[in-house]
C-alpha cells in the first residue's frame, strides 16, 4: 500500500466538509488500484495507516463492500457502509505478506486505475500538443490523453468572491457577479451584497 496524497478536506455539495485521503492498493498478482477513503474511514483507519507507514511497517487492509467506479479505469472509494480491517487474520494475509515482503515491495505494478497502461490498444506514440493539430481528423472526435508541466498560474482568476449569506450555520459559497453599481450579485440566493 502507497499513499498518493495527504489527507485532505473537502467541501460537499450539501456544505458539510469531510475528509479525503488516497491510497494505492497492490495485490499479490501484481496490480494496483487506486483507494480512497473518505470521511470516518479516512479519519479511522487512514489515521492508522498513516501512523504504522511512518514507523516502516507494512499493513495488509481489507475492504468489504466498498463502490467501484469505472470512470477512466477502475478505482475504489469508501461508502458509509463499507467495512477495513488492518492485517486481518486470514490465510491469504501471510501469502500476501510474504509476497510483498520478497518482491512487491521492489516492483512497480500496473494500474489498474488508469486504463491506458494495462491495454496495449490504448499504447500510442507520443507527440507533442501543436502535432495533435495534424493528427485530428476533420469533423471526427477524438480522445487524448496529455501529461504536462504546469509553467504559470494566472493569479487574476485564482480565486473567486462567494455570497456571504448564512443559513443554519452553512454559509451559501455560490460565485458573486458583479452589478458594476458597487453590489454583488448571487444567483442562488438572489441577494444583493456590497
């Protein structure tokens, strides 16, 4: 198991914030998938596993009645019913830990999550951005995929103004726009605000 990214907070739709944190799963055939574990999950047991890869022990994690998305690949993700238990006592733990000990540890393994590295059909050459010009058929749809490096960040639209309106304790988050009278305007709410 390798974490992907630190815990982080989310806001929801409803307004509620939760937790989030991900996680990159491998089993013993030799295929990851990437986990996220959200809100008590994430509090729980990612606080575990956080603690027990920062002494430098290994963990086995099973995961009982979690959603599969199949949006890009496939990916696991937390549900309020779903049950983790750390290192549980079963057969296939040792065979799992034995194999991670020997060689999983040392290997890379192929995503499962992302579905143009398991499949040769979605192997392509590279190219650069300006040759996609060339390459895209007139009139016809085609599927890209691009990696690149951020080389500036444009500061002006950075951030956004958000109505400050609160109702039972949530404030409202929608975008403001600008009356050009000195007010803002929300459209969720349809107050007016200086």
């Amino acid at each position: 198991m390798r974490f992907t990214s630190p815990t982080s907070t989310i806001r929801q739709i409803d307004g509620f914030e939760t937790h989030r944190k991900a996680l990159n799963m491998e089993d013993i055939f030799g295929y990851g998938i990437n986990v996220t574990l959200w809100g008590e999950h994430c509090d729980t047991i990612g606080k575990q596993l956080v603690e027990l890869a920062s002494s430098g022990a290994s963990t086995m994690l099973a995961i009982k009645g979690d959603c599969i998305a199949k949006f890009n690949g496939r990916t696991v993700k937390t549900i309020l019913t779903t049950s983790l238990m750390l290192d549980p006592d079963i057969p296939k733990t040792e065979k799992l830990q034995s194999w991670f000990d020997k060689i999983g540890f040392l290997d890379s393994s192929p995503s499962l999550s992302r579905k143009f590295l398991r499949s040769s059909k979605w192997r392509h050459q590279q190219h650069t951005i300006v040759d996609l010009i060339d390459l895209h058929p007139a009139g016809k749809a085609s599927c890209f995929s691009i990696r690149g490096t951020i080389t500036s960040i444009d500061m002006q639209y950075f951030y956004f103004l958000s109505c400050p309106l609160s109702s039972d304790g949530m404030q409202c988050m929608k975008k403001v726009f600008n009356r050009s009278n000195g007010m803002w305007h929300c459209t969720k709410c349809g107050g007016n605000y200086p």
